[in-house]
C-alpha cells in the first residue's frame, strides 16, 4: 500500500473511510469551495471577483473571532489559484493539488503557525525560501495563522519581502487581534473582516450535519446549540459531536442543557420570576435546587446576564429578532416585565452579573459569589423613580407617590436660625392643610403648611430669580395684605420650597395673631401658584447692625485699594519711570471733615 495519503477532501472523510482513523466534524464538513462559505457573503464575493477579473494581490490580512472561516477561506483561495484545471473562482476539487490543499499537505501551500514561529529566525528562513519557484503549482502561497504573535523584529524582517515579493508568492495572513499588527504591515495587506456567523446560519449548518450523519435532533435543540456558540462555526460543530456522542437516539433541548450544564427556560423564567418580584429568599432556594441539579454556576449567571439584556432590548423597542435567548413567544412579556423594571435597574443588575462573572474566574467560592450577587440585584430600588425623586427635590418640589414597598423618606426641611423644623414630609400622600390645622409658631410668626397647589408648570426658585417672583407676588396681592407685605427688607431662600421675607429692625408685628396668620396664608398661596408646588413662608425681623445695610458700601480690602491705585494712570506712569511698586496707601487725614 502507498504510503500517501488518499487525495480525499477532509469534508468526505468519515470513519471507516480511511482505515480505522476518525476525523472530527469540524474538519469532515470544513467548506471546500466559496459556496460552501457559511456567513461570510462579502469575502466570499469580494474574493471570488478578484480572482475573476486577474486583479489578485500578492497579500491578505483575514481578521475575525474564532471559529468564523479564516483559515478554511485561506485554503479556497489557495485551491482556486493552484487547481490543476487552471485558476478559477469554481476549484475542482477533485484534482491531487486541491485534495492536498484541503487536507493542509501540499508542498507549494505552507500553513505556518505564527505562535510556534515568531522569532526573526523563522522569518529569515522564509525570506531565503521565497525565491524558490514552486513546484507543480503556480504559486508558491505562505498562510501564517495568529500572525500577531511573530515579534516586532520579526515583523520588520518581512516588510521588504512583504512589500515586492517575488511573482509567485502570495502571503495570507490569519488573525484574530488585529490590533497586536504594525500599521507598517496592514498597509501591504488587503484586509477582509470576518463577521461571527448568524444563528440562522448556523442552525442550517448544524442541520445539515446531522442528517448527513444519519442522527435525529429537535430544532429547538440546534438552536440552543448555535446560540451557545456566539457566532462561531466551529464551537457550533465541536458542541454537536459532543452531543451526538452524549445522544444516542435523539439530541433534545433537555440533553443539550444536561451537557452544557445550563439551566432550561422554565428554570430560568422561575428565578428570575422571584428576582423581578424582589423575593430574596426564593430566589437562592431556586438557585440553590439548580446547583444541586447539577447545574453550573458560571453557566447560569451568564444566562442571567444574557437574560436581563433581552429584557432591557425588548423594554427599549427592539424586535423578536434581537433577542439573544429568549425565543420570539415570549417577547412581548418580556418586554412589559422590562418596562415595568425601568431601564436603569436592569443596566444595574446586568452591571452587577458581569461583575459576577469576572470575578468567577478568579474565585475558588463561585458559589458564594453568584449568591452575593443574587441579593444584590434582589435589593435595588427602583432607580428610575430614584432619579425622578431626586430631580424633583434638588428643584424643591413635592415628592412623587410611588407604589413601591420600599419607603422613601426626604430629608428634614431646615427651619431658619431661632426657629422650629418643619414637618416631615411623607411620600404616601401630598399633606392637605385645612381650616383645623395646628399653628405653628416660627420666629415668632404663625406659620401654617401651604394649600396644595397643581404642579405643571413648576418654577425653580433659586437666588437670581427670587426678588423677581416676589415682585409677582406682591403684584397679585390684594387689600391690606399687599401694604403689610411692602414694607419688606429682603427676601431670601431658607430650604427648597420656603422663603424667608425679612423687615428692617423696628417693624411691629402687634396685630392680632389670627390676622397675621390670614396674611401669611394669603402670601402663601399666591407664592404657590406663581411657582406651582406648596411653598411655605417665614416673616422675620433684622437685627439693628444690619439696618440700612443695603445703602452701605463694603469696605474694600488692602489688595482692592492697591490694585485701584496701580491702575490710576498717574500712578502707572510713574511706577514704570521709577521702576518701583506700590508699599502701601494712607488715607487723608481729613478725609472725614471735608467729605472728600
């Protein structure tokens, strides 16, 4: 018997074929032609008409993920430049170059690994080979696959050969980090980007598969299947030999989710049920029974992780086709359970399960973790009403009722100096004041809680604007109201929804208290409707060292008066002819008597 092999393409290869060897899935069924190419349309074109149209170049750069078909496409190329019957888009492959090809033994094809050969000795040795004519092909092609592991010194002993190779030399270079590649080199290189293959592309493959080999599988079961492979052809068929070993029968849903160590959707629908409801016990029961099922721990906090982006896809309008794992039957509930979430507690809780399986890796408690994790996003408030809460309270507004367990409380309001605090305010239910309501006695002025007033069209009340809605208010007021409220000093901001009107030291307040307070209630509820949320105002009285303060001048500081002095333009002039600077400045000292 020969010694050489059997010019058999590795696709038709299969046990029994080749004696007692067995060749595995992923290389029996690795695509032989351009049409065989799965998910990848635009190389497979681009490819095809270069060869058409004699516009070959001499080097390719093929980027992508694992497992997507760069160095399967490196092999097409090869076989259509090198086929017997003339280079064509269409390779025979029946010919012993392209048999050879596929199975990576042929002479003028070299399949070089650029993690075992990275040194500039490997590359010398290639650079010394490349004027040697091929032969019995037409050219001599080099496929480097992880080109990004060869050294920096490495790369710049190919640059030259790179750049104006010999005729008969073509490079292809396989690679799945870009990035690691001198832009020296990707400038020589034409570079085709190699997307993950679709899960519908996938599924049609495994499909094939199967019934070339004679087995059965649920459809649901193939889609599990492309699923878990994240774009990657060759996962995909490594995951259906493992299975077709596990199933002898039939490969099901439920034997692909025993092997991968996933937890089905009725689990997974249960806990995250009792994540949603914030049921922290039940929670790590359910997870607890899955562990003991002999379910995974990184496994399943993936799918959580997968899960709640479905869930935050489906809440922000993306369609069926978009979800990762949840099956198109169930978008529609899973968009109302994220709607009804809000979208930023679920980027929390996804946040939270990335973080989680990060930390996996590097943790011998996985268990412990993953639970840590579970009450963590079992305990998040509702942080969409968290931020309209806050909004509303840094503009002074009321709080918003919310129909969440978890009680919310605002902060204390502070009362001016020498007063009492204000009540507290509870977000059950906006506080309605009426005629019977207790008085209460601030700076010595009956104060009542302001009228609830409608809250569209909310002004935010801040110092520059506070003068100009008191101007408003005393415009609105009426009788004797508005000639009590004239005589005020200033007004000022004590807390995000009370005012401060204080009087200059003197004033009397010796009416009757029940008069003083039907004025402040009037005040009070003209405020509120000019700024549309309850105010509350407080009457104050200035002490006598501040009276007139309005009228006086600040007195200026020393660096003010010398700054003042410097710009005098006499004074410039005459510290730049005398070269000197200003020590210091002395009033007159009749400056008094005569006014001056």
């Amino acid at each position: 018997m020969s010694s050489e092999p059997t010019p058999v393409d590795d696709r038709r290869v299969s046990k029994g074929e080749a004696g007692d060897q067995y060749v595995v899935v992923a290389r029996r069924y690795r695509p032989g032609s351009f049409s065989d190419l799965v998910g990848q349309p635009q190389v497979s074109e681009a490819l095809q008409n270069a060869i058409a149209t004699q516009r070959i170049g001499h080097a390719y750069l093929f980027t992508g993920a694992r497992g997507v078909g760069k160095t399967s496409t490196a092999r097409i190329l090869a076989k259509a430049l090198n086929c017997a019957e003339g280079t064509s888009c269409k390779p025979c492959e029946r010919c012993d170059i392209c048999a050879s090809i596929a199975r990576g033994e042929d002479v003028d094809v070299l399949e070089i690994d650029g993690a075992s050969n990275r040194g500039i000795d490997e590359i010398r040795q290639l650079r010394s080979n490349v004027n040697i004519r091929p032969s019995r092909g037409r050219f001599k092609i080099y496929i480097i696959d992880e080109v990004h592991m060869l050294t920096t010194p490495a790369f710049n002993a190919l640059l030259k050969t790179l750049e104006e190779p010999p005729e008969h030399v073509k490079f292809i270079f396989c690679t799945t980090d870009p990035e690691k590649i001198p832009i020296t080199v990707l400038s020589r290189c034409q570079r085709f980007d190699f997307a993950p293959v679709d899960t519908e592309s996938i599924v049609d493959r495994l499909r094939f598969i199967v019934d070339s080999e004679g087995a059965a599988a649920d459809d649901a079961a193939l889609v599990l299947l492309a699923q878990r492979a994240n774009g990657s052809l060759r996962d995909s068929q490594s995951l259906l030999e493992q299975l077709l070993a596990f199933s002898a029968t039939r490969i099901t849903v439920a034997a692909v989710h025993q092997m991968l160590g996933t937890a089905g959707d009725e689990r997974l629908a249960q806990l995250v049920a009792h994540i949603v409801g914030r049921d922290v016990g039940a929670a790590l029961r359910e997870f607890d029974t899955a562990i003991s099922d002999g379910i995974d721990v990184g496994q399943l906090v993936e799918q959580l992780l997968t899960h709640f982006r479905d869930m935050m896809a489906a809440a922000v309008g993306c369609s069926a086709e978009f979800m990762l794992q949840v099956s198109p039957g169930e978008h529609e509930q899973l968009a109302a359970t994220g709607q009804q979430i809000g979208t930023p507690t679920l980027l929390a809780m996804a946040q939270i399960m990335d973080e989680c399986l990060v930390r996996l890796r590097q943790s011998s408690h996985p268990r412990i973790l993953a639970e840590v994790a579970l009450v963590r996003i079992c305990q998040i408030e509702d942080l969409e009403q968290l931020a309209t809460l806050i909004h509303r309270v840094s503009g002074g507004g009321p709080l918003p009722i919310t129909s969440n367990p978890t009680t919310v409380r605002a902060p204390r309001a502070t009362a001016p100096s020498g007063g009492f605090p204000a009540p507290e305010t509870k977000p059950s239910a906006p506080v309605v004041p009426n005629e019977t309501d207790v008085p209460q006695q601030i700076n010595g002025v009956t104060s009542r809680t302001a009228p609830p007033t409608e809250p569209d069209g909310e002004i935010d009340v801040h110092s520059g604007n506070v003068d100009e809605i008191w101007q408003q208010v005393l415009g609105q007021l009426e009788d004797l109201t508005s000639d009590f409220a004239r005589f005020y000093d200033r007004v000022s901001i004590s807390a995000p929804n009370r005012l401060v009107v204080s009087f200059q030291a003197g004033y009397s307040f010796k009416k009757e208290s029940c008069e003083r307070a039907d004025r402040k209630s009037k005040i009070e509820t003209t405020l509120s409707k000019i700024v549309g949320r309850p105010m509350l105002v407080d009457l104050a009285v200035l002490p006598e060292e501040v009276r007139d303060s309005a009228n006086r001048q600040p007195k200026k500081t020393r660096r003010q008066r010398m700054r003042e002095t410097e710009s005098n333009p006499l004074v410039s002039r005459a510290l730049e002819v005398f070269e000197a600077e200003v020590q210091r400045i002395e009033e007159p000292a009749n400056k008094d008597a005569s006014g001056g």
